[in-house]
C-alpha cells in the first residue's frame, strides 16, 4: 500500500536523524534547568523524593514546559512540509505518491515523532535521576490536580510513570499537530515551530481566566492535568478531546497543501 510505504519512510528520516536526537537531548537539558537544582537542594535538606515529584516540577506551567513541549518536542518532523517547500523537494514526493498520501504521512509523523521525543527524553531524565532520587517507595504529596495521583497511593508505581508518559505525548500532539496545520498555511519552518508557543501564549492563557467551566478550556486538555474521573477515564477523554483535534487540523493540513500544489 502506497501509504504505509511513504509512512515507514517519512517515519525513518523523523526518528533516525540529528533533528530528533537533537530534540531528545534539549529536552533531557530544559527538563534538568527546570527542575535539577530542585533536586540538590532537597537532597541536601534530607527530604526524601521521587522521580514522580521531579516530573511534576518539569511540567509546572512554566515557559521552559512551553519551551518543551511547544518548541523543542516539534523539532524532528513536525514542521516537514515547510522544509521541503524551502529544500524545494515538494514536486518529488507529489509525483511518486500523490498529495493525499504525502500531506498525511508528513502530518501524521511530525505529531508521532514530537510524542516519541517527549517521551523518551522523561524515561533519560527520569533514569539520570535514579542516583539521587527514589523511583517509587517513597510516601509523598502531590500537586492539588494531579490527574493520576490514585494509581501512585493505591500503589501502581509503574502504571502511573506509564499514564504519565501518555498524558505529556498525547498533549505534545496537539502542539505538533498545530505546527503542521502552520507549515501548510505559512511554509516557513521558522513560523511553523513558533506557532505553538504563540498560540499558548495569547490563546491558552487568556483562555484560563474565562470565567467558564475548566472542561470547557482548551488548556484542561492540552496543558494542565486535572482528574475527570479516574486516571483511565481522563486520559481517554484526554486521548479523544486532542485526538479530534488533531484530526481536524489534519484535515485542513491536507486542503491546504492539496490547495498550495494546485495554485503551484
């Protein structure tokens, strides 16, 4: 099948390349700016702690999360249809596997790419951690909102990391999917990896002081992480409410590069 050929291809060039290694290490970096010094001082106090903590420290609503999550998670292949309108590489891939194949596959992987790079730089950061934190039997207290708190105290350690790993993947696939959506409308990678610092920035935070229910905000889904429930039912609703999301700006991702290649 024509597609899974171009998607095996597109997804080797995403994942075996410098842009996600890249990636993966800035993240590893911007992770350990955010939280590392955290890290020493309680270790100095005496206090005990756990990779759970830590992680709770990186994803705090702070720029460098932004700066993670909306920049540097994108860099691998996000932002694809861009580059190869500036490499001028578009007409190549159109003429052997039509518009439709090519705008999905580069959309599909850039937000498949962005969600493998979060989550492989929290299992580094998470390991470099280990000669200085505990990974489980510690008691601890979360942050107010914790949407998978229930799995740590009813004792499912390794199924908390794993709901937790998720719960970033899944939202950095809504910020990879919108760089997609901006390469196809403005192909300049520069516009398109900065467009979903941008949109937090005047879009999710003016939505946080609306006077509204949280449920109603795009931020309740694709920023914070706040119970619906119990962690399964969140995260599925997680995974549906960003899911469609992203299906919706594929759909326009694909209209509008199919429109570029027409006018072309």
């Amino acid at each position: 099948m024509m597609f899974l050929r171009v998607f095996r291809q597109d997804l080797k060039r995403a994942i075996f390349s410098k842009a996600f290694l890249f990636s993966v290490l800035g993240l590893v970096v911007v992770f350990g700016i955010s939280s590392f010094p955290e890290v020493m001082r309680m270790k100095e106090n005496g206090s005990s702690q756990t990779v759970a903590q830590i992680f709770e420290l990186i994803f705090d609503g702070s720029m460098l999360e932004v700066l993670g999550m909306g920049l540097l998670a994108l860099f691998p292949y996000a932002a694809q249809y861009a580059v190869d309108v500036e490499e001028r590489a578009v007409p190549f891939w159109i003429i052997r596997c039509g518009v439709r194949v090519y705008s999905i596959s580069k959309y599909v992987v850039g937000i498949l790419s962005s969600m493998a790079a979060i989550m492989l730089a929290l299992l580094l950061y998470g390991a470099a951690l280990l000669p200085f934190v505990s990974l489980t039997p510690v008691e601890i207290t979360f942050f107010s909102g914790n949407a998978n708190s229930s799995l740590w105290e009813s004792g499912n350690f390794f199924l908390y990391y794993v709901f937790v790993f998720l719960e970033h993947g899944i939202q950095t696939a809504f910020y990879a999917g919108l760089c997609g959506l901006t390469a196809a409308l403005i192909p300049n990678r520069l516009a398109a990896l900065s467009a979903p610092t941008v949109f937090y920035l005047l879009v999710l935070m003016w939505l946080s002081y609306l006077n509204i229910p949280s449920p109603w905000k795009l931020n309740f889904w694709v920023a914070w992480s706040v119970p619906v429930g119990s962690p399964e039912l969140t995260l599925l609703l997680r995974f549906l409410v960003i899911g469609g999301l992203c299906a919706a700006m594929g759909a326009g991702t694909a209209a509008l590069v199919k429109r570029r290649v027409l006018n072309d």
